[in-house]
C-alpha cells in the first residue's frame, strides 16, 4: 500500500475574481496532487477538466478550467506524510471570492 501525502498546490495562470489559488490536498503521489482541483466540482479527464455534479451526473464538454489552472501549470510541494484517517482529495483550499 503507498503512503498518502500532504501537499501544497498552487497556480498564478487564474487569479481574479472566483478562482483557486491554492489547496492543501492528499494524494499518493505528487504528479496525482498535480490533477486534483480544488474544486470539489471539478475533475481532470480527456485532456479538460469538467464539472461533476453533487449527484454523481459529469458534464460531457469541458468547463474550460477558469477556475483553476492546467495541470502543467499547478506547482506541487510536499508537506508530509498523512495520517491514515485522511481520505484522498481535498483537504482545504483557499478561493478568492468576487
């Protein structure tokens, strides 16, 4: 079983009014830190992220990605290593409100 870890990501690509600047999340690597947003909403496939709603139903043309940045361009830091008891995903985030 891989160890979970605590990381930083960050983005500068989007940075006005509603938008991620960055999130605390747990992951098992760096690189799967990398393609999770700190939206709950969001998730990275096909190239795009597309919105999910709460129900489970995932939208079938990407969203554009206006809130948060490609995964390219999403710095990573490790923070250490997570304690059993936290689930993988997003830990807490930090949004600029408009």
């Amino acid at each position: 079983m891989k160890i979970k870890k605590l990381y930083l990501i960050s983005q500068s690509e989007n940075n006005g009014y509603d938008t991620y600047d960055s999130a605390v999340v747990c992951a098992k690597s760096l690189d799967e830190a990398r393609y999770i947003s700190p939206s709950e909403y969001d998730e990275w496939r096909d190239g795009a992220w597309y919105f999910k709603y709460s129900n489970g139903r995932k939208e079938e043309t990407p969203t554009g990605g206006d809130t948060w940045a490609h995964p390219d361009k999403v710095k990573v830091v490790l923070l250490g290593v997570a304690e059993e008891s936290i689930n993988e995903g997003i830990v807490c985030a930090s949004f600029n409100a408009g």
